[in-house]
C-alpha cells in the first residue's frame, strides 16, 4: 500500500491512496494551522474506528444475525511528553439490532484480537465497551467461535 502528500501551505497537506479518494489534514490554529483538514490523530483514531466497524460487521453478518445499526466512539488518551502516543484507546460500540450479548462481545473480541490491521498497528490499550439497543452489557467470557463453519 503506498500513499502520497502535498504540502498546501502552512501546516496543510493532502493525502491521496489507492482507494482514490483525498484526506486534508492540518494542524490547530495555534500550532500555525489553518483548520482545513483533521489532525492526523484524529485520522488514527477513525482509521481504527472504520476498521473495527467492518471487521464486525461482516462477522455479525457471517454469523446469520440482524445488525440495524452500529455507531463506534473512540477516546484516546495521550502521553504528555514526545512522541505523543496513544497509551489508552476506549472504543464504545453502540449497537441495535437482533444481536445476542455473547454474539456482539465475540464480534468485538475477534475484531480487536484477530482481523483488525488498525488496532494491531497501535501500541496502546484497547478498552471496549458494548452498548446494545440501549443497554451497557459488561465483557462477557465467550468460550465458543459463534461463527458458521
């Protein structure tokens, strides 16, 4: 995978990838940014949203179950001294459907353990959270795969 930036002035620049689409990214204001674009944090932290969220998708759709709707929140906590990683990442995943708790904690710790690229690229904790149809469920123990052979 190759991606390409142009420096546009300033503290903005334009990244383009094999997807062909475009991402501006920029600095805040008071780092000599102009406000055109996400700061790339901003860009790691929907990067590990996007690829959690199809991970689990698909899996919940392999798995023969009703998913209606699903919204991840990410909140990531930094180290205060250079570089300022991640150390910390909660994702609270939001979702409604047909789902059983077992199914959507299985779904989550597949994504988190196995398949997502995202969240194997960073060095923090990973923190999730499960909120379905409305209801906090804690961590459930999932013994078994829950996918079809």
């Amino acid at each position: 995978m190759k991606v390409t930036s142009k420096w546009l002035g300033q503290r903005h620049f334009q990244a383009d990838g094999p997807s062909g689409n475009t991402v501006y990214m920029d600095a805040r204001r008071e780092e000599g940014g102009t406000g055109q674009g996400n700061r790339p944090m901003e860009l790691l932290l929907m990067g590990i949203v996007g690829c959690t969220g199809i991970d689990i998708a698909m899996i919940l759709e392999r798995m023969r179950l009703k998913l209606e709707g699903m919204e991840i929140d990410a909140s990531g906590i930094r180290r205060d001294e250079y570089p300022q990683a991640f150390t910390e990442i909660h994702l609270t995943y939001r979702l409604t459907g047909e789902v059983p708790p077992a199914k959507a904690w299985r779904a989550i710790r597949l994504s988190e353990e196995k398949y997502c690229s995202a969240i194997g690229s960073v060095n923090a904790n990973v923190i999730p959270h499960l909120i379905l149809n409305g209801t906090e469920v804690p961590p459930l123990d999932v013994v078994q795969d829950g996918l079809p052979d």
